[in-house]
C-alpha cells in the first residue's frame, strides 16, 4: 500500500478513536475529582445539570466519595441543594424564557415529547411527578423546565424536588460509604433496577399515606 494510503488509513483510526464530544465532556467532569476545587465543581455541575448541561453529576459524586468516603454523606448534600438550585433556574426558564431559552435547549436534546408528557404528569399527579422526576430516565431538566411552563407552585416544586433529588444522592453516596469501591461497579451495572425498586417503595408510600388521610 503507498505511503499516502497508509497515512490516510491511520487518519481515519485515529479520528475514529477520538472520544465524542459527550465523552470529552464526561472525562473533563471526571477529572475534577482529583483537583482541588472538586466540591465547587460538583456544586457547579449539579447546578448546570438541571438545566442545560447534559452529565449528570451522579459522575463526579461517586468519585469524590470513593476518593474519600467519610465525605460521602456531605458530598451528597452538596449535589443536592446545587440540583435544586438548578432545577429552580430551569423553573424560571420555562416560566419567562420558554420560547429563547427552554425550547432551543429540549430541541437540541431531542425530548419536546417528553416536555408535554411531564406536563400531563404535572396536571395528574404534581408530588408522584416530581417526587420520582430523580429515578426516572427522563432528564431532570425537563421537569425543571415544564414546572415553569405549566405553572407548577414554586413551594411545592422546591420542597418536593429536595426530597426527590436528595434521595437519589444520598442513595448512591451512602451506598459508597457503606460498601466502598465494589459497589460502584453494582451501581453502574444496576441503578436502573435501584431505581424502579425505589420508585416502587414510593409509589406504594404515597398509596398508603392517600388511605391513611382518608
């Protein structure tokens, strides 16, 4: 094969070796977890993530807590209140920059349905909504963003979403803190099953409590 042949065939391996642009975006978020500033970062990417940005900070949670797990409880409270931060300035997106803001950022995600089924979500159910919006494969954003759209109580978004979200961190932090490195493998491999386990307990809570108060 001539020279320039074989050039242009190790061009086209690498270029096809690359990373992605996601994947790029997934190793920059990794790599704070062994710079200092890991905990503003994980603050600042919980914030990002409930309103644009697409990594979740599950990511950079699980690292800073098998980097330290003693923390892990605390690094959870940290991607807690920066989520809910978060989710409250995609409220106000979808409230008052809908159309310039909240539209083009779902469009690029490709989930305009899934905007007008969390709508209906809303209108049926706010609390069963919201209260399982963390667990669900739905992007946070979107709820964050239709809770301003469709006019959800800003109270009532806030108090449910700490709950919602909360659970969802401390459910992996403190299963890190419990167990160490070897469950952050089990939580890869099975937080899909974690999570419709979870739902399920609270979707049967919300059930009990309805006949309790009535």
């Amino acid at each position: 094969m001539p020279a320039t042949q074989d050039t242009a065939v190790a061009t086209d391996a690498a270029a096809s070796a690359r990373p992605g642009p996601i994947r790029r975006l997934y190793d920059w978020t990794l790599s704070w977890a062994d710079r200092p500033g890991g905990t503003w970062a994980l603050f600042t990417l919980a914030v990002a993530e409930s309103s644009f940005f697409p990594i979740p900070p599950d990511v950079l949670l699980m690292a800073l807590s098998l980097g330290r797990p003693k923390r892990a409880l605390w690094f959870a409270t940290v991607t807690m209140l920066g989520s809910v931060i978060g989710g409250i300035l995609g409220y106000y997106i979808g409230l008052g920059l809908f159309e310039q803001v909240g539209r083009p950022v779902l469009e690029w995600y490709g989930v305009m349905d899934k905007f007008e089924h969390v709508g209906q979500l809303y209108r049926e159910n706010l609390v069963l909504a919201l209260g399982t919006a963390g667990f669900t494969p739905v992007p946070y954003k979107v709820f964050t963003i239709a809770g301003g759209a469709f006019q959800v109580p800003l109270l009532q978004f806030v108090l449910i979403s700490l709950v919602s979200r909360g659970a969802r961190f401390f459910l992996v932090a403190g299963l890190i803190r419990m167990f160490g490195p070897p469950i952050k493998r089990f939580i890869d491999r099975y937080f899909n099953l974690l999570t419709i386990v979870f739902v399920v307990l609270l979707v049967t809570g919300f059930a009990v409590i309805r006949l309790v108060t009535h």
